[in-house]
C-alpha cells in the first residue's frame, strides 16, 4: 500500500492562486464578481457603522470593538463562501480599498489585528464559533462574561455573515 504523507506540495497558495489567473482557471468575469462581492460588503460594512458614534457617544469602546468584528466577519466570510483563494484576496482587497475611499479613519479603525488575532483563536476552534465570537467580543469591549455584550456579538457575527453570504450568493450563483 503505498503512503502519501511524504509527498509535498510546494508554492504558497497565493503563487498556486496566481498560476490559477495566469492559466485561465479563474476567468475575467469571476475577478470582477469578486470586487463587486467586495464593494458591495463595503458599503454595508460602512452603512453598518455610519452613524452610531452618536448612537452609541457613552460606549467609545463598543463602538470601536464593533467595526472590528463586522470587518473580520467580512474577511471570514470570504474565505468561507468563496471557494477560490485568488478571488478570496481580490474581494478582501476590493473591500478594504472601497472602505479606504469612503474613509480613511473607518479604513484606520476596522483593521486592528491584535484583535483580530483574538477572533481568529475563537473562530478556529471550530465548534460552538458563533458563541465564542461573541464572548471574544464582550473581552475586548471591557465586559468578560457579560451575557449582554455576549449575545450582542454573536448577534452581530451572524447578522453580518449572513449579509457577506447573500452578496457572495447574488454574484456567484
């Protein structure tokens, strides 16, 4: 019987990606529909957060911790509805940039990646994601353990994912 686990594959996925536009695997069409994927999550993104520095003036905090989780959930949910890695970076880039043209400050506050990083630990441990996004939520708001903050996260993880899904959706089915 002969065993696999030796053999590697070499390139980085964004070098297999490229050969993938350079070849003709990923068409023309499909790198527009991934920036339109990502202009149109941008302007929910933007259309999410106008605004709610009034809404919200007592809680800089949640604020802040708000536009960072909706941005991440953007960048997952990339990564988890569109099934090419070249068309997941034309569409994160396609979606910073639209969000860099409409403001700067916005762009500045929506990309902090130590928090991030704490996002990432909770959505790969695979299980139970949308309950454990929201808890990572409620830390970096200052409100471990709060139920309130919890439930507002994991409100906000599915809202938006579920917005990132239906655009993805429109464009690529």
């Amino acid at each position: 019987m002969n065993n696999d686990s030796d053999i590697k594959i070499f390139g980085t996925s964004s070098e297999i990606s490229n050969q993938n536009v350079k070849n003709g695997i990923v068409g023309k069409d499909d790198i527009e529909k991934a920036k339109a994927v990502g202009e149109n999550v941008a302007r929910s993104f933007v259309s999410a957060v106008d605004g709610e520095g009034d809404m919200m003036a007592d809680n800089a905090e949640m604020v802040a911790q708000r536009k960072l989780l909706l941005s991440f959930t953007a960048t997952i949910g990339f990564e988890q509805y569109i099934k090419d890695d070249t068309l997941i970076g034309i569409a994160n880039k396609s979606f910073l940039d639209t969000i860099k043209d409409a403001d700067r400050d916005l762009y500045k506050s929506s990309s902090d990646t130590g928090a991030f990083s704490f996002y990432y630990l909770a959505y790969r441990r695979e299980n139970d994601i949308e309950r454990r996004i929201g808890q990572t939520f409620a830390m970096l708001c200052s409100h471990d353990g709060d139920p309130i903050f919890q439930e507002l996260g994991e409100a906000l993880f599915c809202w938006f994912s579920s917005e990132v899904r239906k655009t993805v959706k429109r464009f690529f089915d």
